[in-house]
C-alpha cells in the first residue's frame, strides 16, 4: 500500500460513458479514490449505494468519489444503471492503476490462490497528497468511513 503524505500517482483512465479522467483533473478537491474487485457483486453493491446515499454529504464537504475496477466500460455502465450510482467509475481494464496503487494482490477463497483486486481506499487531498489509506476495507462501513475523514 502506498503511504499516507506520499504523492498519488496520477492516472488516465475511461468512466463509465467512455470520458478520460485524470487525477490531476481534480486538484483543488479531496478524492475519496476506491478500489473494488467486481461490478454488480453483493459487497461491491453494497459499497457503492452506500457511497450513493452519503453522495450529498461527501460533495457538500467539497470531495469526489472514483470508484476503480478492472471492469470494462460497459460492465461499468450497467452498475451505474442499476443502482443509481451519481459518481465515476474508471475502468482499469490494463491494471496499470491497479498496480500503482498496489492494490493487486494474492487472494484466497475456497482453498484457492488467485490475483485480484484488494478493497482499498485512499483519500487524496487538494494538492494530490494520499491523506489516508483504508487496506482491506469493509464494503458496507467504508463509505461512512471516509465521511468521517472529510
């Protein structure tokens, strides 16, 4: 995981219509950045309509939420649709953010090793400095979490 005072590494990746976002789009803004292992699964549903309904309280306190995946696109528009999401999604199909923000990492389930995405959050501050990082978050207090932080 990356360190809290450590600059973000800046990114270019597609949201969920096809637009190019940039971190360093951002500055001036907190950004709560979170990364999530798969669209329209129970505990990525649950944190993402979580961060939908604190959506109003976490832009009144001058923040943005992106959420990042290895998701395509499309995959993305569809848990938009579904739930209502007012935020980004990034599709990080290539892993590259994944990667720089060392979140790709050895799983295990069912007695099986794998390579997937680690539930992690960082808040970044108006000038691109990580302020606090969340390894292993839980889906459903995280969001709430991260208010708190603002």
């Amino acid at each position: 995981m990356l360190e809290v005072g450590s600059k973000a590494p800046d990114f270019s990746l597609p949201d969920q219509n096809g637009a190019i976002h940039k971190l360093s789009d951002y500055r001036g803004k907190k950004v709560i950045l979170y990364f999530y292992p798969k669209d329209n699964t129970s505990g990525c549903s649950a944190q993402a309509c979580s961060f939908r309904d604190l959506y109003p309280q976490i832009t009144e306190k001058g923040a943005v939420v992106l959420g990042v995946s290895k998701d395509s696109v499309a995959s993305h528009k569809k848990f938009e649709d579904n739930y209502g999401l007012p935020f980004t999604l990034l599709s990080d199909t290539e892993l590259e953010v994944i990667r720089a923000y060392e979140v790709w990492v050895e799983k295990k389930q069912y007695g099986r090793t794998f390579m997937g995405v680690s539930r992690s959050t960082y808040l970044i501050d108006e000038n691109g400095i990580i302020e606090k990082v969340v390894a292993k978050a839980k889906a459903r207090e995280n969001p709430q979490q991260m208010l708190e932080s603002l």
